[in-house]
C-alpha cells in the first residue's frame, strides 16, 4: 500500500516541475525525501553519532560537522568549487585556511595584516635599476627573511629539538611505503606495524603543541602578496611600460654599493634572463623572465627556509633531487609561479605541490603539463596545505601514493585545474598486500585518511572545470576517504572516465566521508566493490551526476549501497542512463542488516530513459532484500524545449 500511494504522490509531483524552474539541490532533496519517507526514516535520520570512539584533539571542525549532517557534503562541495572559481590563489588559501580549523575552535579568517606594511629597507643597497623588478625583490625578501622565520617559529616553539626531529623521521615514515613490503614475512609486517603504531602514540602526546595556524596564515599572505606583485609586472611587460634588456640592467657603477647587501643579490637568490638557464640546487628565490629552464632542486630540512621560484615564460622542467622539493613545503613553504609554458615538475616524495608541517604551492597558468610524483604529491597536504593551480591546459597528473588532492591529519590537499582534457592517474606501484597480489595502493584523487584510532584526518579534493578528463586509480581514490576524514572530487564538464577497483568514486570507510559530484557531460563510471555511492562501517559515501548521458558499471556492494551502519547514496539527476552491476543482492539501493540499527542505501534517477541490469527499472520503484534499501526511477524532471534533460 506505501508503494502504491507513494506512485500517486510522485505521479503529481512530476507533472508539475519544470526543469529549468528548481535548482537541482531541491530536486535531489524531494527525491532523497519521499524515498525515505517510504522507508519510515526522514533526512535527519542521516546521522552520526561522535562517541562510538574517543574524541581526539585533531578533528577538523568541518568534518565534524558534516558527520552530523553527511547529506550537507553536497552542499560543501558547491562551496569548495565556489571558491576555486577564478584561478587565483587568495579565495582558495582563505578557504583552505577556516576549513583546516579544528573542532571546538573559533571561527578564524585569514588576516593579511602584512600587505599593506612597506619592506624594510634598511641595510640593502639596490643592484638593478628597474623600480618594478626591484618591487618584487623587495616584498620577496620581506617575505623570505622577515615574515615567514617568525611564523615558523611560532608555531614549532614548544617543541623540543628531540619531537622536531622525530617529525622529519618517525612520523613521516608513517605516510611512506616500500616496494619491499611485499617479499616481507608476515611476522615483519606485523613488527613494522607495531613500530608505526607506537610512533604514532608518541606523536598524539606532543602532537597538540604544534600552532599550524601561524605558519599557514603567513605563508598564504605571501602566496597572495607575491602573485599580485608577478601580475602586476606582467601587466607592465605586456603594456610595454617596461622594456625587458632595460630591466634586467645593473647599476654596478653605484659608489659604496658592496657596504651592504644587494637587493636580489643575497645567497641562494638569481634573477635569470630569457635564455635557456640552468639552476641547481637549494634557493631561496629565483625569478626567471623566459627560456626552456631546467631547475634540479634540493631541499634540507634540517635548515628549513621559504623558497620562491618565478617563471614568465618557457617549456620549463622543475626536478627535485631530494625530498621537500618543487613548490613544496616543509617546516617552511615553498612556491613555484610558472606564467606560461608546456612545463614538467618531477619529484620523488613529500614534493611537486606539498605542505608537509608547511605550505607548498604551484600555480601554472598556461600550457599542456606533465607532473610525476611517488608519494604525498601533486597537491598533499599533512599538518598544511599542499596546492596546484592549474589555469588552462592538456595536463597529466602520475603518482604512486597520497597524492592528487591528498590529505591526511590537519591538513588539506587541493588540486584546481581550470581547463584541457586531463588525465589522473594514481597507483600501479605499492601493492596492497593485505588484500590482493595483484592491486595496488592509491590513496589519490580526492581521497585523506586519519590515524585509526588516534588521529582524526584532513580534506583531500579535486575541483577539475573543463575538459574530458580520465580518472584512474585502483585501490582507494576519486572521492573517497578512511578515519574521521572527507575526500571529494568534482567535475563540471565534459565526457569523463571514471576507473577504480575498490574503495573509490565516492566511498567512505570507518567514520568517514567521501563524495564524487560530476555537474556535466555522457561521463563512464567503472570498478568493482565498495564504490558509486557507498558507505561502509560509520561513514557517508554520496555519488552525484546531474547531467547527462552516463555509464555505471560496478561489481558488488556499489550504487547506492550502505554497510556495517553506513549510508551509500547514488543520485543522478538528468539524462538517459545505463547502470550495470554483476551482483544484485547487495547493489542498488541496499543497506545490510549489520549490527545496530542496520545500514541505508539509496539509489535515485531523476529522469530519463534508462536501463538496469540489476534491482533498478525504468519509471519504478524498488525495495532490495536489505535493513533499509532500495530505488527510485521517475520523472521529476521534465525535459526542456530543446528535447535535452
């Protein structure tokens, strides 16, 4: 009888929505509302409590909120993109900033208190006679020398050189894997393990003494104030206000210049012409005005320093020799500004766009890109930010491990790529040894994990614009997240391809949050278990396509499906879709009966023509063998005047 009315309901609902009078948030909630209406439970009842564990002291006040209200991921997810819209490093850094706020903390906002404040000048002589060359120097040395050092050191103060060095060892051990693991004997795995865990317990004891917020708020104004003084100067070379060969003049002929340091003349600074320049080693600053460059870059962090690198022109390759290295930070940040070019950025670990207890950044603004990275890379965050924008461009993203929008514990991994048909790719290098023989680790694309149980994890994302991208993991990625975590991944347009095996495509695993939202485009979705929607042990997985012509192909407990108390949602707003699955008593719109109050799974198509080889049907609706599960096929949406959805 509850099917029968709820089809009448529906059938009058439908006959009276236009699909371009409601927002598709309020669609999706009209149809998430009469769903589980049907099921006696009402959006509220997506919830989840915060004591089936201890709180720890590291939780992200985001996260937290959201594990109060997961539905609202959608709603966070159009924020986030919001302000990822221009490709300019302030809103996304005065983002990243309040959202990196800790629970049971104050509503904070970035206070670029030293934008305004002129340079110090005091004691350094001028070596080029360009006022707007020697502009830049000065607010990079400002930044280099008088505001990043305090900040530093403000925010590792109460630590004890024993517990610093420990985070450039120990702990970060504990986000690294080696390819030796796998010929390892169990008895080995068990020990290394039980060595992480107790480095890990260590960390919790001091871990709270460490001020993030002050080494980030001053690395972000850098970030901020340096991008406006490079578009500033580019505007005057475009304008021809400023003639090149004329600004890269010395005025060596100046008496008593060498009493007192040279303005961009100091240790580790370079100021590079338009040809093809060679630069080696660890710097503080270069600014290079064109040419194909190669940068081999090093890093120590035992001397932790801001470095700032400036490209204007040229096919660039930025390569790091060690770890910490292009546009990366550690104890510190590191920037790389490259205005135009097809560049490469290679590094091994913790590099290429990784805040690691710092800020790293890299903003592109134009070319087809390549970047490499093994692991925490392309845009990682771990106690920080690790960032790349990417303004136009056919790029391509490869990494081993934690990387392409990665986070982990009090930090934020973002990658904001504006244009260019790209391509993801994450995995085929550590096996995951406790699963299979022959599938790999992926942690990477719009994915963060916590410490089970001790430490609370961070907000990884991908917010890719334009394009026909391809994303393609194996174990873990493309919107998903593990341990008191969120990873998101949003699309805006294009046709894109979605691979994965397991754990992927907005999946959450135990107290956690994951989420893919692709706005527009005939986009193909492919992998095994654990994917599409699904929701596993305390956790949210939310799948969103609102437009549309799309593919669905999973294996088991995916489209829609939640388990061991999770909550796995599938929505698709628009367009004539296909879903396929190999199994249908746990796929679709099921929520398995495990411990407690059960699980909720819940599949919705909202409009038309589709086809199901699974529990779903076209204009139907269904109820799987489950807790709380099943599916909505019907119309709300009627098609506009062109015929499209």
């Amino acid at each position: 009888m509850k099917f029968f009315i709820f089809l009448i309901l529906i059938s009058i609902l439908a006959g009276g929505l236009g699909a371009q009078d409601i927002p598709d948030s309020a669609l999706e909630r009209v149809g998430m509302d009469k769903l589980m209406g049907l099921m006696n439970l009402k959006l509220s009842d997506l919830t989840f409590r915060d004591d089936y564990t201890a709180r720890d002291s590291f939780r992200l006040a985001r996260i937290a909120d959201l594990m109060r209200h997961p539905f609202g991921m959608i709603r966070y997810v159009s924020e986030f993109k919001d302000n990822c819209a221009e490709p300019k490093p302030e809103p996304i850094l005065s983002f990243a900033f309040e959202n990196l706020r800790l629970e049971d903390t104050p509503a904070r906002e970035l206070q670029l208190k030293h934008l305004s404040e002129p340079p110090d000048e005091s004691g350094v002589n001028l070596f080029y006679r360009s006022l707007e060359l020697n502009r830049l120097l000065r607010k990079a040395r400002k930044y280099i020398y008088t505001v990043m050092p305090p900040a530093a050191e403000s925010t590792f103060v109460l630590l004890s050189p024993t517990e610093k060095k420990f985070l450039l060892n120990e702990f970060k051990q504990n986000l690294v894997e080696d390819t030796i693991d796998e010929h390892r004997s169990v008895a080995q795995s068990d020990s290394i393990q039980k060595k992480e865990e107790s480095d890990i317990r260590r960390f919790v004891r001091f871990g709270r003494k460490i001020r993030m917020e002050f080494l980030l708020s001053a690395a972000s104004e850098t970030a901020i104030d340096i991008f406006r003084e490079i578009a500033l100067l580019q505007n005057e070379l475009f304008s021809g206000a400023v003639k090149l060969p004329d600004a890269l003049i010395d005025t060596v002929d100046l008496p008593g210049k060498y009493k007192v340091p040279l303005l961009g003349r100091d240790q580790g600074w370079v100021v590079g012409g338009t040809g093809d320049d060679y630069y080696e080693g660890d710097y503080y600053f270069i600014v290079d005005f064109g040419g194909n460059d190669r940068y081999n870059l090093t890093y120590d962090p035992e001397n932790p320093h801001s470095t700032i690198i400036i490209d204007l022109n040229g096919n660039d390759i930025y390569s790091g020799m060690t770890d910490f290295t292009v546009g990366s930070g550690c104890l510190s940040a590191g920037f790389i500004y490259d205005m135009a070019g097809n560049d490469i950025y290679s590094g091994s670990s913790f590099s290429v766009g990784s805040g690691f207890f710092g800020l790293g950044m890299i903003y592109d603004q134009t070319g087809d890109d390549r970047y490499y990275g093994d692991t925490h890379v392309e845009g990682a965050g771990t106690f920080g930010l690790g960032l790349i924008i990417d303004g136009s461009g056919a790029d391509l993203y490869s990494a081993a491990l934690h990387g392409q929008g990665f986070a982990s514990v009090e930090g934020m991994g973002v990658i904001a790529d504006y244009s260019g048909n790209d391509i993801y790719t994450a995995g085929n290098k550590y096996k995951d040894i406790i699963r299979y023989d022959n599938h790999f680790l992926s942690l990477s694309q719009g994915f963060a994990h916590g410490f089970r149980p001790y430490m609370s994890g961070g907000i990884g994302a991908i917010i890719d614009f334009k394009g026909n991208d391809s994303y393609i993991s194996d174990i873990f990625g493309q919107g998903a997240s593990y341990w008191w975590s969120l990873g998101l991944l949003y699309d805006s347009s294009g046709n894109d391809h979605y691979s994965s095996f397991q754990y992927a495509q907005g999946s959450g695993a135990h107290m956690t949050l994951g989420i893919l939202f692709d706005e527009r485009g005939d986009d193909c979705y492919f992998g095994k278990g654990l994917m599409q929607g699904v929701g596993h042990d305390y956790s949210c997985g939310i799948m969103l396509d609102r437009h549309g012509n799309d593919i669905y192909h999973a294996y088991d407990l995916s489209q829609g499906a939640g388990s061991a108390n999770g909550f796995g949602i599938q929505i698709d707003d628009r367009g004539d879709d296909a879903y396929y699955v190999m199994r249908k008593n746990n796929t679709q719109g099921y929520g398995n009966p495990r411990r407690d109050y059960g699980s909720i799974g819940l599949m919705i198509d909202l409009s038309g023509t589709d086809r199901y080889d699974g529990n779903g049907a076209d204009n139907g609706i269904w109820q799987t063998d489950s807790k709380w599960g099943g599916g909505m096929n019907w119309n709300f949406i009627s098609p506009d005047s062109s015929g499209g959805y």
